[in-house]
C-alpha cells in the first residue's frame, strides 16, 4: 500500500508540473501517502508490541537466565 501511495504520488507530481492535473488532486495524493506511512508505521509498531507481549507471556527475563552446563 505504501509503495503504491508512494508511486501515485510521484505521478501526480509529474502530472502537476506538466500542468495536466490540479493542485487539490496532488495534495490529494499527498494525504494519501501521508496515511498510508502512518498506518505502515502503526502496523510496524503493533508488531513490535505484540512481541514484547509474546516474550513476557513466555516467562519474560529467560534470555537473562544463566545456561547451566553439563558435567
């Protein structure tokens, strides 16, 4: 989504500049990109979240534990 937001941005640039399109629809495209960004990050942060909450469901600290060896 984001990569497409992107692409749709860069055309509608390049169609303002050649003087085919209108200013409300490159800010349009802008808005867009700006939303789709937002919910990339979003999304990225769930993630992030939902593994912290994963590790601390698993017992949270284990990779702190001293590994006991073998005799």
């Amino acid at each position: 989504m984001l990569r497409v937001a992107a692409d749709l941005l860069k055309l509608q640039r390049i169609s303002y500049t050649t003087g085919t399109t209108t200013i409300l629809q490159l800010i349009d495209a802008e808005r867009s990109y700006a939303q789709a960004r937002l919910g990339s990050v979003n999304a990225d942060m769930q993630q992030l979240e939902d593994t912290v909450d994963l590790f601390v469901a698993l017992g949270g600290g284990w990779w702190n534990t001293a590994v006991a060896t073998p005799l």
